[in-house]
C-alpha cells in the first residue's frame, strides 16, 4: 500500500510539473523518490550531472519552509504514518515552488 501510494504521488507531481510546463520531473520506485531538475529522460546519473544543482538546493529550503524535511539532493522517502491530508499538502507545497520558482525552472 506505501508503495503504491507513493507511485501515486509521483504521478501527481510529475502531472504538476508537465501542466506547468517546467523543467522539473521525479523519479524513482514505490514510496522512493528524487527530483531532477531536467526534462530529458533519467537512466543513470549521467543524465543528471550537468543539471543545475541550485534548483534541488531552493527545494530542499522551500519544502523546509513549507513544514517538509526532504534530502537536499532531492531524495524523498514516504513513511507509514502519512496520510492522503499529508500527502496533498505535500503536492500544494510543490506547486507553490514551480509557481514560486517558474521563470528559473522553465
């Protein structure tokens, strides 16, 4: 169930950032997961070294801002006890970074 909640999630966010238009999308299995700062396809961390670090960085500090610790290097990691209410405050978080954030991430 975390798992497949956490795959959920993924969806939404990289939903967001498509809708959005923004060089942002996740990654990752189950209720792991990491930002990348990049459109292009993400198969090893070649396609990630020449992406701009400073995107995760504003991340890491606005979801602190917003009441949510994630990795700095984007790596988030979904535990049990969250709920939907959790996760949607979640999402609303990353929206208000890609609104935030637009003219850097486009």
């Amino acid at each position: 169930a975390l798992n497949a909640r956490g795959d959920v999630l993924r969806e939404r966010l990289n939903a967001l950032c498509r809708d959005a238009g923004v060089r942002l999308q996740f990654s990752g299995l189950g209720s792991l997961m990491n930002l990348h700062p990049t459109l292009q396809p993400v198969r090893s961390i070649d396609d990630v070294a020449a992406t701009d670090q400073r995107v995760r960085d504003l991340f890491f500090f606005h979801m602190l801002e917003q009441g949510f610790y994630v990795a700095r290097r984007g790596f988030i990691v979904l535990s049990l006890p969250l709920e939907d209410e959790h996760l949607t405050r979640f999402v609303a978080a990353c929206k208000a970074f890609i609104d935030r954030y637009a003219g850097l991430l486009a």
